[in-house]
C-alpha cells in the first residue's frame, strides 16, 4: 500500500520572509526557544530544544570527525569557563576586547557603532538613531567617533563567599585562553611532535550591546575552536591548508556554497593578537538592502594566525616557558598559532537557511498544498527515521509498529515514533523537522511482510520486506 501519492509542481521558497520563516519553525518544531520565555524571555540568549540539540550535537560530532578523530596531531581538551582574572590581564582582553560605542542624546540608548554604520542609511548626511520610536539624528562618521566611548564585551564576575576577598574574574569570552594556558601541560603530558593541534567545544560569553537576528548576534554560544601550533617560518603555508580545510567542512555541512565568501580583514581592523584573518561570510536573509535588493555578507566563522602574542604573553606574565624543543634537531622557539574558530550558532542558522525549501504538490486525494521540508543530510538529521502504524486505533498494527520501531531504534538510535495525526499529517511534520525517511506499518505488513519507507526529498516510497529493513536503511546511511 501507498500512501498518500504527492508529486512536485514547483519551488515557491520566499527568501524574503525566509528568516521568519526559519524562526517560526526552530520554535514551533522544538529546535531552538527563547531564553527564559515564560519570563518575557532574555534577550541575547537561547535554548537548544530537543531537535535543536540534536542537530548541534550532530554538527559537534561532524567537526570532531573531520578535525579531531581521523587525524594524528590533534588532541582534545575541555578547559574551565572560569580561570583566574590574571588570564585576561596577560591576554590583553581585560584592556583590549571592547567595542566603541556611542549613545543617543534624546533616548541614551547605547548602539555599537559598528552596526549602526552597517545597518543605517545617511539622511541629509547624518545617521539616524536605530530606536524606532526616537529617531534622532546621531551624525556623520566623524561625528559619531568623536562621541565614541569603549565597551568591554566580557562579562565580569566575583568567585568567594565574601566581597572584600573575593577573587575579580570573567566568563571566558573564547574558549582558546583555556587552551593556550594549558600548553606546557599538553606538552609535558602528551610530548606531542610540531605541527600539531589542540581542539576544543566549550561555551563563551559576551556581552553584546545589542544582541540581534536570532542565532546570530547572542550573549551566550558555544565555540568549536582549534588552536594549531606550528614553526613560526610556516605559519603562511599551515594558514592555507586550513582555509582549505574549513571550506571542505562547509561543504559536507551542506551549507549553501554560494552564498559563502571570504573577507580579508585590513591590517588596522585586525585582532589585538592577530596577523592575518580571514572571515567565512554567509549571506543571511535579514538586514536587506534597499537599494539593491540584496542581503549583506555576514561572518560564519573566522581563521586567524594568533602569531606566538598568545603564549608570548603567558609565558612573560606567569613566568612559565612558553618555548618548544625540536627533538631532532633541538632548536627552541615559541610556536606560531593557526586558529579556525566556528560558533555553532552561527553554522546552524546558515544550515537551516541552505536546507530550507517550500514547494507545491498535488495529489488526488488532497489537491494541491505546500510543503515545507529540511533537505538535512543524513548525517545532521536530527532523526533518521520515523515509524508510524497506519491506524493507531488497531492494536495489531501498533504492535508490529513497535516491534520494527525497536529494532530501529537499536540498530540506528536516533529513530523516532510518531502516531499522531493521519499519516499525511505525519509526513508533513517529519518533513519540517528533517527527517530522510518515514516508515509505515500497514495492512500488508501483517499479511506480506512488508512496510512502507517514504523518502522526504522525492517522496518516492518503497515497498521492503520487515526482515531488511535496518539493511536497507543502513544501505541509504552509508552504514
């Protein structure tokens, strides 16, 4: 049996309503929710729900596959968000990680300057203030960074039971200080040979001014980083090899490779510890341009030659070497660092954005309708099957139906059950939520054997005998 028959007539995806759309579904769906919502929400800050964790731990496990686990000069590690307030002194964070901003005369809200100049338009040479019921004129470029003050994005804190003895520290706004202030230690414990890498999935925190556009812009995220140490004299050649690296990982991903760049950061617009950066850029579907009707590029992830700044500075203020030996030829030098650094935020909503599609079917039973599915790769799909009887009002179906769900279940893990609704309905819901393929228990199952499997890109559906059905799923998996 075949159920119900739906063929294509078009794509309909309205990439001007896409953001909304993406952010309806990640809340109605139970991907991601607003932080602290039955509280009015926290702005800045959101939770993973049971399919957004899903999908994030899928996008760790990927990274670390690609990155840690097939490689032999990578080593893990999960350092503390809380280190000691000397950390940031030496990194240069406690003085140098800041944003300028500047506040509105008449409604003394604070806006970064950045994006101010990012997001508004000069009227009669001045721009504008980004509070909607103020709109007051803030002034040209020159005006508006004259009145600039700087704001320090970590968030500060105090660890003791008492105020005066308290010890003054932050929430890490990186997660890589936590590698480099262990790099003796890694060194004296793994005895690791140059190059080698160090990689990390931690949470950090900022305080944004302004957090903004969902995933995008928030105050707390979580960072897939590596730190990568090499002989300062190829540092150029390792930054090459992982700028290549990252754009393979990219492409697994199944991001929307068109709508990725690269920006070269300019040599006065550079990181207090960097040489060289290369943002990925992602062509988002919010800030639009009016005039010419296109979306800005906005960073994805980033690649930075930290030089030696990071361990140089460690080194000097602990009074720890920071210092390398060839164990061949026994030179000394402290290593030059090759940091890729992707927030998992930020590749999620890209994600989403790339394997977002509507389009109209028709079927004699239903007419024409619109559906809307998440072309996840296999791999990333928060499950990969779904099992459903085809009437949960018949015991013999639902009891076969959980016989084939457990041996699902046990080969595959991420498998769901799903009885709710008629069986189009169901479609519909695991088509929005991304999953390859639905399995259906019917009549024929308990006279021929057999079940149903629908795949979610095409629809076509399968007739499988019970007995090869993890085979033939296996078989779609690669597994």
């Amino acid at each position: 049996m075949r159920y119900p028959i739906y063929m294509i007539k078009q794509g309909i995806r309205n990439e001007e309503k896409l953001f909304d759309d993406i952010v309806s579904l990640c809340k109605r769906r139970g991907f991601v929710f607003q932080s602290s919502e039955i509280y009015g929400g926290f702005s800045g800050v959101y939770d993973y729900g049971p399919l957004g964790a899903m999908l994030k731990r899928n996008i760790e496990k990927s990274w670390l596959k690609k990155f840690v686990e097939t490689r032999d000069d990578m080593y893990q590690l999960d350092s503390s968000i809380l280190m000691h307030g000397n950390v940031w002194k030496a990194s240069g964070h406690a003085e140098g990680f800041a944003d300028s901003i500047v506040e509105c005369s008449e409604c003394n809200t604070k806006w970064k300057i950045d994006s101010i100049l990012e997001s508004q338009e000069l009227v009669k040479g001045a721009y504008m203030c980004p509070n909607e019921s103020c709109d007051e004129p803030l002034g040209s470029v020159d005006d508006i960074k004259k009145r600039a003050n700087s704001f320090n994005l970590m968030l500060a804190t105090k660890v003791g039971a008492f105020d005066e003895s308290s010890l003054e520290t932050y929430l890490r706004p990186e997660t890589a200080q936590g590698i480099f202030i262990n790099f003796k230690n890694i060194l004296d414990s793994m005895h690791p040979k140059m190059p080698f890498g160090v990689a990390q999935i931690g949470k950090a925190f900022r305080n944004e001014i302004t957090p903004r556009n969902f995933l995008f812009r928030v105050r707390e995220f979580d960072q897939m980083e590596i730190e990568y140490f090499v002989e300062p004299k190829r540092a150029d050649e390792y930054f090459e090899y992982w700028r290549a690296e990252i754009m393979e990982w990219l492409v697994s991903l199944g991001i929307d490779m068109n709508k990725v760049s690269e920006y070269e950061t300019p040599k006065d617009d550079l990181a207090h510890y960097s040489d060289r950066t290369i943002d990925f850029q992602f062509e988002y579907p919010f800030g639009c341009d009016n005039k010419t009707g296109e979306y800005p590029k906005r960073e994805l992830c980033g690649l930075a030659n930290r030089t030696d700044h990071d361990l140089i500075k460690h080194g000097k203020a602990s009074g720890i070497s920071m210092e390398y030996m060839d164990p061949i030829t026994n030179e000394k030098y402290v290593p030059y660092i090759i940091e890729p650094s992707i927030g998992i935020g930020r590749i999620i909503l890209a994600l989403l954005c790339s394997v977002y599609h509507e389009e109209i079917t028709s079927s004699i039973d239903d007419g024409e309708e619109k559906r809307v599915y998440l072309k996840l790769p296999l791999t990333l799909a928060p499950y990969i099957v779904a099992v459903s009887p085809l009437l949960k009002n018949k015991p013999e179906l639902v009891e076969k139906a959980r016989h084939v769900y457990r041996t699902l279940k046990d080969a595959f893990g991420n498998v769901t059950w799903d009885d709710n609704g008629n069986i189009g309905k169901r479609y519909r819901r695991q088509d929005e939520i991304g999953t390859p393929f639905c399995v259906v228990v019917d009549f024929d199952s308990l006279d021929k054997k057999t079940v149903t499997i629908r795949h979610r890109d095409t629809m076509k559906q399968d007739i499988v005998m019970i007995d090869d059905v993890t085979k033939y799923i296996a078989s779609q998996i690669g597994g």
